[in-house]
C-alpha cells in the first residue's frame, strides 16, 4: 500500500470564489428574504434562525437538492422517533456537498402533553382582551386574563376566565407520527444547507419549533438589530391578493406563526393551506408577504377563534 500526500491546497477555493459566496447569500437575504417567513430572529437566541422556506430558497439559489435517509425507533407507550440524515446533491454536477442531521420524537413535550382542563373562575373576559388580540399582542391579552395558566373559556354559554389545569399526556402519540417525521426531516435540511452554504456566521438552526428549551425564550425580548440585516426590505414582487389596507406587517405575520404553532399546524405547506382555507381562495397561497392588513387580521381572528375551541375542548 503506498501512501501520499495531499495538497489541500490544490483543490481549496480562492478568496475571491468565497467572498462571491458569502456576497450571494447577504444578498439573498437581503433582496429575496422576507424576515419572520424566510428567517428570524427568536427571544432568547444571538442571532437569526433560518426556517425551511429560508432553507429552499437557498438550495434553490445554489442548486442543491435533498436526498434523505430515515430512521425509525419505536419507543414504549406508542411513541416514536425519528432520526433523518439529509445529504444535499449539487445537481449540475452529481456531487454530495454536504451533510446534516435531525431528530423529532412524540417524547418532546409539545407533542407529548396537551393542556389540563378549565375551570371557570366566575369573572368575565374584559374587553380588552379581545381587543389586544385582534391585533396580535398576545403578551399583553394574556396578561389581562391573569397570565399564564389562564385562559378564555365558555361556561353555560358564557365566556369567562377559566384556569387551566396542569398538563396530561396525550393519550394517542400516533396522532402526531406524521408531523414528527417532516420535523425531523426539516431539522435535518436546515443543517445540511447551514453546512454546505458555509452561512452558520448568518443563520443558526432552525428554533423557532422549539423556544420551550431556549432559556428565557417567552419572556426576554432580544433589542439588538438583526445580524446581516438592512433596515429596509424590498417590497414583494407578487402581485397582492386584494384588499385595500396595504401589505401584512411584521407583527401580524408573527401573530399567524404563533397561533399555527399553538395549533400544532408545523409543516410549511401546511400553514399556507390553513392560511388559504381561512381566507376562502381558490390556489394556495406561496407567500403570506402577498397577504394585505385586512386580509391578515381576518386569519389572526380565524385562527383565534380556532384557538380558542381547541383550548375549551382539550383537543
């Protein structure tokens, strides 16, 4: 067996092929990218997070595509985990450029546990309730029920502050199989694309699916600018879906993630399905950037109010 030499050298980049990079992807980020949709920054992290449509549009810019490998590991009571490889194909050329790993099980408590069950207080929903969360400060309607461990609830017919009980194991993990395994597969391109892009300086893993581990994540509020990013965004280039107050805020498209979060509503496409139906359009939605203040508020209250069943009913 003979042995030789390699000279990294000969096959590294130059400076100038990585600063056209590292250039391409501040501008991505910049032109293309909408923040709290593509990317964004979560309480209680240093920098911005990139979520999946963040990851596609990457892999589409850099022409990557995902081949995965998954592993199933079946766990006592029902449950089950998922562990998933993605490997990125640079699909010019053939060529594996890079790796990244996920996992997702119903052992994690989102999935795992579902709220305890309300009891009426007697003291009625204040108005300001309603109000704050019609226009997604959600911080401030909860503090006006008592905070957390309170919630809206109907008793005979009538909507008051009810207290929550603490939180009971769901009984059937098989529910959220499906939803577990595109987590996984999600956390695992992410990586991959962070990895194979060299953007880990710009971008950290995906969090925003898991702030129940990030210490501080609901309460502090992060007050430094954004890394990488301009003061200004350019405006979206698809044609708005009507309406006549103007495009969806940031504000409002945090208030939409969050309340599809508490919903259990975690896959992209699905989240633009949900958004869809609410509205009642004909094609699904590829973007809530196209989405008008008006049109906005009337999910927020849609997605309240589904909010709210799935509170009163436990389900």
């Amino acid at each position: 067996m003979q042995y030789e030499v390699v000279n990294f050298e000969d096959s590294a980049m130059d400076v100038q092929t990585v600063t056209r990079q590292v250039n391409t992807v501040q501008q991505i980020m910049r032109n293309i990218m909408q923040e709290n949709e593509h990317y964004g920054v979560i309480p209680g992290t240093k920098k911005p997070s990139l979520f999946k449509p963040g990851a596609e549009k990457l892999g589409l810019v850099f022409r990557l595509r995902p081949e995965y490998q998954i592993d199933r590991s079946d766990l006592p009571n029902g449950h089950r985990e998922y562990e998933v490889v993605c490997t990125l194909i640079h699909i010019p050329t053939g060529q594996s450029v890079g790796q990244g790993v996920g996992n997702a099980t119903t052992m994690e408590g989102k999935y795992r546990f579902r709220g305890g069950e309300k009891e009426g207080t007697g003291q009625p929903i204040p108005k300001e309730y309603w109000n704050l969360k019609k226009i997604g400060k959600f911080d401030e309607a909860q503090a006006a029920i008592g905070g957390p461990g309170f919630a809206p609830g109907k008793v005979e017919g009538k909507w008051e502050i009810c207290s929550i009980g603490e939180k009971q194991e769901y009984d059937n993990p098989a529910d959220y199989y499906n939803t577990v395994m595109k987590m996984a597969k999600k956390r695992a391109h992410v990586d991959a694309i962070l990895t194979a892009t060299a953007a880990s300086d710009i971008f950290t893993q995906d969090t925003e699916d898991m702030p129940e581990v990030i210490p501080g994540a609901a309460a502090v509020k992060d007050t430094r600018p954004p890394i990488q990013t301009p003061q200004t965004k350019t405006p979206p280039k698809q044609e708005s879906t009507g309406g006549d107050t103007g495009t969806i805020t940031p504000n409002q498209t945090k208030a939409i993630h969050a309340l599809l979060t508490g919903l259990d509503v975690t896959d992209d496409l699905q989240r633009h399905e949900v958004v869809t139906d609410a509205l009642g359009l004909p094609d699904t939605l590829t973007s809530f950037g196209v989405l008008t203040k008006a049109q906005a508020s009337e999910v927020i209250k849609k997605l309240g109010e589904l909010a709210d069943e799935k509170r009163a009913t436990g389900k």
